[in-house]
C-alpha cells in the first residue's frame, strides 16, 4: 500500500512522530500519533467501548493546519 504522506509535527525530531498520511485509494486518513494516556483513554471511553482492533492517539494541537491539509487531500482523492 502506498500512502500519500502529509506532514510530519515538526518538533518531534527525526526519529519522531506524529505524523498524518492519506490513503489514495480509498480517501482515509492514517494517522501515526503519541499513545493515548490512561486520562485520555478514558475520557474517550465515555463515548463507548474502544475494540479491541481499535486505538486511541493523541495528536498535538499545533498539527491541526497537517490534519486539515490531509482531508483536502483525502476529498480530492479519486475515490471509486
């Protein structure tokens, strides 16, 4: 699978993460982040249950201009 990278957090040094893909093919976004803490796991777990084949990451505020430029980038993907 090929993905179409985005953009890295740039204060997380060469080795680091997060950082925000899309997938062409199909228009989602994959996204590689910090693991959740235990607060924030449960905070979400307020919503519902998290399953077992799903995680929780935490992206850093100062990505939101990269997380909107990869749902540009997922609507223009020429999707089927």
């Amino acid at each position: 699978m090929e993905l179409q990278f985005i953009g890295k957090d740039p204060e997380s040094g060469k080795d680091g993460s997060p950082t925000v893909f899309v997938d062409p093919t199909n228009g989602d976004l994959v996204v590689q982040g910090w693991i959740a803490d235990s607060p924030t796991r449960s905070g979400c777990l307020e919503a519902g249950p998290i399953p077992d084949h799903e995680t929780v990451v935490r992206m850093p505020a100062r990505m939101v201009a990269t997380m909107r430029e990869a749902c540009d980038a997922a609507e223009r993907a020429d999707v089927p």
